[in-house]
C-alpha cells in the first residue's frame, strides 16, 4: 500500500511539472508576441526596375584632398573611365570629371549614383553636373540599357589596339612590357586569371596542347593576375606554364581593360588589333577557332 501510494505521489508530481513547464512556455510566448504587436512591419523592398538605365561609367570615390578642392564634404564619385558606346561618352563626360549631382540632388557617393541610375529606367532622360577642373558642367542624356560584361568588353575592345603597360614579371625579375611592339607579328592571347580559379586551370589544360602545336605558327600566351607578387610567382615556381604570367602590380591592366569575370580571353591578331574576347573555360572552341583562323594556313610567311 505504502509503495502505490508513492509510485501514485511520483506519478502525480512529473504530471504537476509537466503543467507547470507547459504553462511557462506558453507564458514566454504570449509575452514575445505582445512584445512585438506595435512594432512597425518590416519594410518592403520595391520592385526591381524591369529594365535599369546604366550611364557607362566606372566611378571611384573622391579623396580627402579632392574633396577639398571641389568645395564638398563627401567623396562624390570620380570618373575613373568611359565605356564606349555608352550615354555617358556621347555626353562628353571624361575620367577624371566629379559627379556632383544627379538630376538635381546632390551625389553623396559611388554607391548613390550607381543606385540612383540603377533605379532610373532605361530610356529615360535625366540631368547631371559635373565638375571638370574649375569649370561646372551641366549634362543632358539618355540612359541606354545595361549591356552584359561580354558585351561591354567586346564594344569596348573589339578593332581596338592592344594598349602598353609594364607588369610584373612573376616567372623572373624585373618587369614585363605589354605592348604591340612584344608580340609583332604573332597572335596573342591574353588570358585574366588566378591561382585559385578552377575554371582558369580547366582553360589552362586545354591551351597548353594548342600552344605547343601552334606556337612555331606564331602563336602566344601571357597570363595575368591581379594578386600578390609573391603569390603568383609560387604559383610559377611550382606550376612552371611555359609562357609569361605577369601581375597587374600597379593596376594599369585592370584600369585598362576592366576585367571582372576569371577567366577572360583576349586575342589579338598579328597587326596588335583586338580580334576577339570571351570569358569562362566553356568558350575554348570558340577562342580555337579564331586563333587558328588568325594564324592562317601553316605554310603561310609569318608577318615581318
């Protein structure tokens, strides 16, 4: 009897703390939710713009000291480039010109303008001033659609001549001139990648074989990395391509040709002229196939 009545006393008190648990999580809950009854709801992003107005430009922001200069407090935006074909050329804006305000407000920085354009859409006419030197600029234009990046690199580069610029050399010492000049007379391929870009070890294992075979045809390839110095070249050490793998040490290639997806692909014909520009390792066939028609029959001369 005295063991029923402590197994019915266990019993009864687990059922008494099994209520009072259940009574204090409910009382948790009731508090969270009156808690948060009056706050306001979250808000809600607006749509995207269908179809977002782009101007054609790279921005970066203005120093302290050009800030000063200007007569702002903010680092409104400084034009860093151009594109071709775009609003912003046919407009007359130059690099080195200030965006201060964008139809009629005042630019606080990058990211305002790009969102302030991004969020206009294309086919829309708009206003901009511009400080150029001392002289205050007012632009009237229309914004195109954003072109894809192979779009805008190709509109950029296509016909155009292969520019100059000193790289780092990471398979020696000393530096690396880039220019029409190295590469008279060859087809060359220039080829943006990194270290640890599995797509640019993928594009890579297909070139080499078509370097080998091509090359007494004159044909080349110069690799280039916007990494460290010391990086590249333990890659090189350990990698040993067979051709020259330059570093963009003082940002002159990506000032140039604005590189943003690895790998990218320029190839450039025997007169220094950009013939051709792709991206991704799932483009070879492509890049194969104007190389080779760049190259010509194999028996043709090589031009002096």
């Amino acid at each position: 009897m005295r063991e029923k009545c402590r197994s019915g006393f266990e019993v009864g008190r687990r059922d008494l703390y099994a209520r009072a648990m259940r009574f204090v999580l409910a009382s948790i809950l009731l508090f969270a939710v009156l808690a948060h009854a009056d706050d306001p709801a979250p808000p809600v992003a607006p749509p995207p713009i269908p179809n977002p107005g782009w101007l054609g430009l790279r921005l970066e922001p203005a120093t302290p000291e050009e800030q000063k200069s200007l007569g702002v407090d903010r680092p409104v935006p400084r034009v860093g480039k151009v594109f071709g074909a775009s609003p912003a050329l046919a407009a007359g804006v130059q690099a080195g010109d200030f965006v201060l305000a964008f139809q009629d407000q005042d630019i606080a920085d990058v990211r305002d303008l790009v969102t302030r354009v991004g969020t206009t859409p294309a086919g829309s006419a708009v206003t901009f001033k511009l400080q150029r030197g001392k002289e205050r600029l007012e632009k009237s234009v229309t914004l195109a659609a954003r072109p894809d990046q192979m779009a805008l690199l190709r509109g950029e580069w296509m016909g155009k001549p292969l520019p100059t610029l000193s790289l780092a050399n990471a398979g020696g010492e000393g530096r690396f001139d880039l220019s029409q000049g190295a590469f008279k007379g060859k087809v060359l391929l220039i080829d943006y990648f990194a270290t640890w870009c599995g797509p640019c070890r993928i594009l890579a294992q297909k070139l080499h074989p078509l370097l080998e075979r091509e090359r007494p045809n004159g044909f080349e390839i110069v690799s280039i990395s916007t990494e460290e110095l010391d990086v590249v070249k333990a890659w090189v050490a350990k990698n040993a391509p067979g051709y020259p793998i330059l570093v963009d040490d003082n940002h002159s290639f990506e000032e140039a040709f604005s590189p943003s997806v690895m790998p990218t692909v320029w190839i450039i014909d025997r007169e220094g002229q950009v013939r051709g520009v792709w991206s991704g390792a799932n483009e070879y066939a492509a890049m194969e196939k104007k190389i080779l028609e760049l190259l010509g029959p194999k028996d043709a001369p090589l031009t002096p």
